[in-house]
C-alpha cells in the first residue's frame, strides 16, 4: 500500500466515531482488521491524542495484518 493512501487510512481513523467506524475504513483501504483489532486502535487513538504512536503500538495494533510493512510508521494524532 502506498504511503498517501496509509495517511488517508490514519486520517480517516483518527476521525472515527467508533471501532466500527475505523474496521469500515480499513476495508475501504483494503487493510484486514478484526473487530477486535479496531477496538483497540480505537483506544489507542483516543487514549493518544495529541502524541504520535510508536512504531510499536501500531504493530502491536495490526499485528502483521497490514500487507505492507511500512505501515508500521508513526501515526500522528
């Protein structure tokens, strides 16, 4: 997956209302997420507000289901 549409997924996400929101643009960018998985890349967006995610909470978030590796790049919030 390309860089821009990486940003657009983070900005679309980071905009969500609820996980379902964030599991709705995963699909829409052709990103794989459990439901499980957009609860808590929902939680980790909202509990980081104002701080960039660690390249470690976005992999402990998609936990390698993210066919491009350079997902794993910080996620501004």
């Amino acid at each position: 997956m390309e860089k821009k549409k990486i940003e657009e997924f983070v900005e679309k996400a980071k905009q969500a209302k609820s996980p379902e929101e964030i599991e709705a643009a995963a699909k829409e960018y052709g990103l794989e997420l459990t439901a499980e998985k957009a609860q808590e890349l929902f939680d980790k967006l909202k509990a980081s507000a104002g701080r960039a995610l660690s390249d470690d909470e976005i992999e402990a978030v998609t936990g390698g289901s993210i066919r491009n590796p350079r997902f794993a790049m910080a996620v501004y919030v």
